[in-house]
C-alpha cells in the first residue's frame, strides 16, 4: 500500500491526498511534526520537505508536481485528455500551486499593511481564475478534475478564513466563489484533511495574526509558528 508523509496542514499534501481519493487508490498516511522532524524522516527525504509518497516497491518520491504526475502515470487517469489538454491542465493547476506559500504568506501576516500587501499579489491568482471559469460547477464542467484538485488548498483555505474571520479572500469574485462552494459541497475538500484540520489551522494562522486582529480586536504578537516563514513542503 502506498504511504503518504505529511504534516497536517500542509496545501501541498491536500493536493496529493485529492488525487489520491478522486482515484479511489488506497493508501496509509503519517503525520509528523515540522518543527521536530524524525531521523528517519530527514534520511528518505531529500529536501526535508512534504509531501512524501513512499510506493508500493519503495521508492521514495518527493515534491507534489513529480506525485500527481507518478499518479496519473502510474493509474488510471481522471479523465482522458488530449496532449494539449493536458499540457493547458498542468499549467493551470501550476497557477495553483505556486500560490500555496502566498497564501500562506498573507494568512500569517502581522500587520494590516503587510497583510494587505500580500494579499494584492495574492488576488491575482483568483483574477486569472475568475477570468478562465465560466458557467459550470468545476474548472471544466461538472465533474472534478486535475485542476480543481490543484486549486482545492486555496479555496478550502479560503473558505476556512471566511467562516473563522470573516474575511473573504474571494471577494469581487463571483465565478471563484462559485467554485469554491462547490468543490466545499462535493466533500472532496473534507477526505483530503485530517479530521481536526479546522482546529489545527486555527491555532495556526488565526492566533498572532492579522487575521486574528479581525476576529477579535487584539493586536497580534510575533511568533515564528508560521508556514510562510520556513520552506516545509511543497
């Protein structure tokens, strides 16, 4: 069985696990913790990053992009697609995944200006989204696809954010925020979580935050505890 290392509220692993469950692979996962990597962890991963997909013969694979495209060649494909299709999914869903460590970024802002600042490089991520969808539930119609996968950690996010904060990083996006709802709805987002994600994120990004400030009117204090500020996957 393949076995999936993560940390629990890494974007990048969501993206792996999305693929993983729209495929109907089975596979074991183990959470470990950033700030304390094991030994044996920092010994098969090359850059002491997750995710990391350990395969059924052993091979250690690392970085999302090289474990979505090993599982697409490896099992069955989501949907058969044309070369060119193909090439126009990976560059859309890279528009994604690019953006993962920006969001984080901008979630673990101080301050408003730094927030604000943040967020401006954020938001035109969703532009060129908003720009691209059009009437149907998903990216490309109404079913789930690679590029929804990929673009499932920053819409839950998202969504997380609005239901905690109050803030809406979709905001002015109508298409997007369509999207999002969908994708929360189809309960994809929900398998590719630990069954604690919304709490753990929390005590992540909405405590010494900006994010924080706006909840509940405290000024936020540094702490290192943040995503942004280290390079722990991709």
């Amino acid at each position: 069985m393949l076995k999936l290392i993560s940390f629990k509220n890494c974007p990048f692993v969501q993206r792996v696990m999305g693929a993983l469950v729209m495929k109907n692979i089975a596979f074991e996962i183990e959470y470990i913790e950033l700030s304390n990597k094991p030994q044996w962890f920092l010994e098969i991963s090359p850059n002491g990053q997750v995710p990391v997909l350990v395969t059924e013969d052993k091979t250690v694979l690392f970085e999302s992009d090289a474990i979505v495209e090993y599982l697409d060649d490896k099992y069955a494909p989501i949907e058969q697609v044309s070369a060119e299709q193909k090439a126009l999914d990976r560059a859309w869903s890279y528009q994604a995944s690019k953006h993962y460590m920006p969001q984080c970024g901008t979630m673990s802002s101080k301050d408003q200006q730094t927030f604000e600042s943040r967020l401006a490089n954020l938001v035109k991520a969703f532009a060129k989204a908003e720009k691209q969808l059009g009437d149907s539930a998903f990216f490309k119609g109404d079913y789930i696809s690679n590029v929804d996968i990929a673009w499932l950690p920053l819409l839950h996010r998202a969504a997380v954010i609005r239901n905690r904060a109050g803030f809406d990083m979709l905001s002015g996006f109508p298409k997007v925020q369509k999207w999002q709802a969908a994708l929360i709805n189809s309960g994809l987002a929900d398998k590719t979580v630990p069954e604690n994600f919304v709490e753990t994120f929390a005590n992540f990004y909405l405590k010494n935050t900006y994010l924080a400030c706006l909840m509940d009117g405290t000024q936020p204090s540094v702490s290192a505890n943040s995503c942004a500020t280290s390079s722990c996957c991709g």
